[in-house]
C-alpha cells in the first residue's frame, strides 16, 4: 500500500513538472524581447516596432528582427514619428521645423518638408493624414491645418483659442477614421473632423500620448495601463509597474524598458 501511495505521489509530481515547463515554454513562445535603448518608440498595424533614440530610427519586425535604420545628423533629434501608414512613415524634427517621410524601408522618398518656407515657424506638432495629407498644429496661431501632399493648406480650425474659448497646450495629436484626436493634458482630448470642424471632447485628463483603435483609447497613466471605450464611457485599467511607455495593438502588449522593448 505504501508502495502504490509513493507512485501516486511521483507520477503527481513528474506530471506537476511537466505542467510548468509546459506554462514556461508558452510564456517564452509569447513574450519577445527587442534589446535596444530607446527614448521612446511606436508600431504600426502590422506590428513593425519603430524605436527612436536620439537621432535614429530603428525599424525591428512584427518577430523581433532588426531590419533597418535610419538617420539624418543634419537635422537633429526625431521629435515624433507617425506610423499609421506602414508604407510612408512620418518624421518630425521639431528644433528644425522639418519633416520627411520614410517607406517600408526607412528611405526618404522625398525632401524634407521645411514648415517655416510654408510660414508656420512655431510648428509644436505633426501627424499624419489620408491621402499622403498631414496635419500640424502651429503654437503661433493656436491652429490646426491640414496640407495635401504637395504641401498645399487644404483645411485649417482657425484659432482655437478663440474658437473653443480655452487655453490649449497641446503635446501629442493622432488622426483616426477620418477624425483628428489633439491632447490637451489640462483639457482633455479634443477631436476635429477632416475639415477641421471641431466635432467634441474626451474627458481624459493629463496624458502624455495615447493610441487608438476602433472606438478604444489605450493610454499609461501613472502606474497604470487602462483602455477607453469614448462611445460608451468606459474604462478599465490594470497595473503597469515599471514600463516608461506601453502601447496595445492586435492582442499584444508593447512595454518599454531602459533597455528593451518587451512584446506580450
């Protein structure tokens, strides 16, 4: 009998063994590692991981391989970069007033952009737009345009301060379905159709940047990592101790590191 309850206890243990290796080689399968130093760093659609450190951008595939760099010493520090269009990518280089795009490759396909020929000196922001369009957000006129791709003003909000009635700073601004999401951290998240019309605010105070998909914000705040249906006024939030940004796309989690950037 003693015996029979010995091969019970070690056929339970040998199985429990088996079961944690069998959680560890899943979670090793799952979790992907980028070792690099970044400042900050975005993805697109794909999952193409983009990481900027100082003047350098480095693009890392949807499995983790280094596939390109990219740099421009002569205008400085990358501001932003916008990777909604997986094929053209954005770059701002604010101390210069200058934008350029980037293909899938991480090769300019045209001249860089300089905003002050255009008259707008005091350019804080920039993203992408449809059609190869862009839009800034220039401080000295509190105004959001819109440009085509041959750099032509085709929309513009006028002064928000004016129109809006508030005092704006905005730090981040993505576009989205046809809309325009700006931050303002003491206001909230003020969105503007194509045309520039002012459509309505998110009551998210206080953020840094965020990501959308469909109708679901995902921003860090705090020690937190939380999600944001705008449609329904729902949010959730979960505990995200340690990472300097997160970002959420297709089920997976981006964490970055001082010096990694971890995918879950």
């Amino acid at each position: 009998m003693k015996h029979i309850k010995l091969y019970f206890k070690v056929t339970i243990a040998f199985f429990g063994v088996l079961l944690m290796c069998s959680f560890i080689k899943q979670d090793s399968l799952t979790k992907r590692v980028i070792v690099t130093k970044s400042d900050y760093f975005t993805i697109d659609e794909i999952g193409n991981v983009y990481s900027v450190k100082e003047h350098e951008l480095i693009k890392f595939t949807a499995n983790t391989k280094l596939f390109a760099r990219y740099s421009n010493l002569k205008l400085g520090n990358i501001t932003s970069v916008d990777a909604t269009n997986p094929l053209k990518l954005l770059l701002y280089y604010r101390d210069f007033q200058q934008l350029i795009f980037v293909d899938n490759q991480l090769t300019e396909n045209s001249e860089p952009i300089s905003l002050e020929n255009l008259g707008y000196e005091q350019t804080e922001l920039v993203c992408a737009s449809t059609n190869n369009s862009f839009w800034i957000y220039n401080k000295q006129n509190n105004e959001l345009i819109r440009f085509n791709e041959s750099s032509k003003k085709i929309a513009s909000t006028g002064n928000l301060k004016q129109v809006l009635q508030v005092n704006l700073k905005p730090n981040f601004m993505r576009e989205h379905n046809g809309f325009l999401f700006l931050n303002s951290p003491e206001n909230g998240i003020f969105v503007f159709d194509m045309f520039g019309t002012f459509n309505r605010i998110i009551a998210l105070k206080h953020l840094k940047r965020f990501d959308i998909n469909s109708d679901i914000l995902y921003f860090q705040k705090d020690s937190l990592f939380c999600s944001y249906n705008y449609k329904f006024f729902d949010e959730v939030c979960k505990v995200n101790i340690g990472a300097e940004q997160t970002m959420y796309s297709n089920k997976k989690t981006y964490k970055l590191y001082s010096d990694s950037i971890v995918i879950e």
